[in-house]
C-alpha cells in the first residue's frame, strides 16, 4: 500500500445550519463517495466541535495533486453549490478551510 499523508482542515458552519448539515453527509452523495475515492481520499472524517460551528476534517490522501484535483470535478463544484447556504465559504462556494499541521503523532 502507498504510503497516505494526513489532511487535517477546520471549517465553520453556521449555527442555525448545523443539522441540516449534519443530514447531507448521512450519507454523502454516492457520486461524491466514488469521486473521493478515485482521487485518493481515505478514511475521510468530520467532527463537529463543541463550540457547534467549528468543523474538523480528517482525511488520510494519496498526494497533495490527487486531492487538490478534487476541486475541479464536477460533482465536487455541484456539492459545494449545495453546501454553501449551510457554511462560511469562498466566491467560488469552496468553503472556506484552514489546514492544521501535524505536531504529534503516536503510532
């Protein structure tokens, strides 16, 4: 097996939003399941926070390429279309993100 880096982001999803946030990814769309895998994407995870807006994403990739390619699917752009009326995002509906670094890891 390929040795996978871990990909670690924040996100913030509005408050009033959280549920129904939390209802599309029950489960995610089979397209979007099927794209993440082909580009690499394992073990893929996310947690709300309890302050109940922050997100924390955990995904386990095959390359920074494969996983940045992701943004130019279709069904990523038609899931994030989705998405935004639920989260802070970018002008491109791209929800706004913040990678957390590695600072420990215990095997």
């Amino acid at each position: 097996m390929a040795k996978r880096t871990k990909k670690v982001f924040t996100m913030q999803v509005y408050p009033d939003q959280v549920a129904e946030y939390i209802r599309r990814h029950n489960p995610v769309w089979p397209e979007m399941a099927t794209m993440l895998k082909e580009h690499g994407v394992h073990n893929y995870s996310m947690f709300l926070a309890e302050d109940g807006v922050t997100l924390f994403g955990y995904a386990e990739i095959e390359s920074e390429e494969k996983w940045a390619a992701v943004a130019d699917t279709d069904v990523c752009k038609k899931w994030w279309d989705s998405m935004a009326p639920l989260m802070r995002t970018n002008e491109d509906n791209s929800p706004e993100s913040k990678d957390l670094r590695e600072i420990f890891y215990l095997a």
